[in-house]
C-alpha cells in the first residue's frame, strides 16, 4: 500500500504519527509561569512567585516530556497507543476494532471555541476503551485530522 502525505499526519518509514498542537493546558501554564514572574518582579512575594513560576514549570515539562503517542500502521491494519506511562507496553488495535472518533469542542462566550479534542473508541462493544489522540485550540485542524484518520482507517478496513 502506497502511503499518502497528509497535512495533520506525520508520515514515517512504514506509519503514521500525528502532530502535537499546542492546547489550552498548556496556555494555562504559560499564565501561570507569567503570573508567578510578575510575583517575583513587582511585589514581595518572592517565595510564592518562584514556587509558581517552578510548578508551572514542570508541569510544562512533564507534560511534553513524554506525550501519549499514537500511531497508525496502514500495512497490518492496526493503531499502536502508548499512554506515555514508563514500563508499559502500547496497546494494539486493528481497524476493525477502532468503532469510531469523536470531536469534542469546548466553547466559550457566544460559541467562540477555545479548545477541541479528538478521541478515539477502540474495542469490542461490551468492552470500549477511549483515548484521547490529539488536542487542539482549532476545531478545524482537528476536524481535518478527523477526516485523515477515517481516510486511512475506513480505506483500509473495505479492502
């Protein structure tokens, strides 16, 4: 099977990856960071300023240190998921087992989206795990990467 270029999908010797956007987390952080400096500059909170500025900091970190990755193998028919925990194996699915993706969008005021977020439902019907596979603050990037994914996952199981 030939392997397409994507503009959300990040092409690989024989899989996909997707591309991490930045989200609201990590919006959030930064505001934190930037309130805990102006702690330390303009006022006499100096501990409390650095440890803002210090746990905002390693949130930050951490959180990109090591992200939840999925992956897409159009050759076997599967999707690898690691849950970015240390010593565990990623989970395995095929396509067939893959039921459906889910956009799901934060609004704010007068229906202004501020964050949106796209799971996956893999399993059996009894047994149906969700994993969250890309964040984004753009519900149109993620709605095109929607549409990627069942582009190669739907593809892929009529053959």
């Amino acid at each position: 099977m030939q392997m397409k270029d994507f503009k959300y999908l990040l092409k690989e010797e024989n899989s996909y990856a997707i591309k991490k956007r930045i989200s609201v987390l990590h919006l959030i952080l930064f505001a934190w960071i930037g309130i805990g400096l102006a702690l330390i500059i303009y006022s006499n909170y100096l501990k409390t300023g650095l440890i803002l500025t210090f746990l905002a900091t390693l949130l930050l970190v951490l959180g990109r240190l090591n992200p939840a990755k999925t992956k897409l193998f159009p050759e076997t028919k599967s999707l690898s998921v690691s849950t970015g925990i240390r010593g565990k194996k990623p989970v395995l699915y095929s396509f067939s087992s893959c039921r459906y993706i889910d956009l799901q969008v934060i609004k704010l005021f007068f229906g202004l989206p501020i964050h949106a977020t796209l799971f996956m439902h893999c399993g059996k019907d009894g047994n149906s795990v969700q994993y969250e596979i890309a964040a984004s603050l753009s519900p149109k990037k993620m709605k095109a990467l929607k549409r990627e994914l069942e582009e190669i996952i739907y593809a892929s199981t009529s053959n």
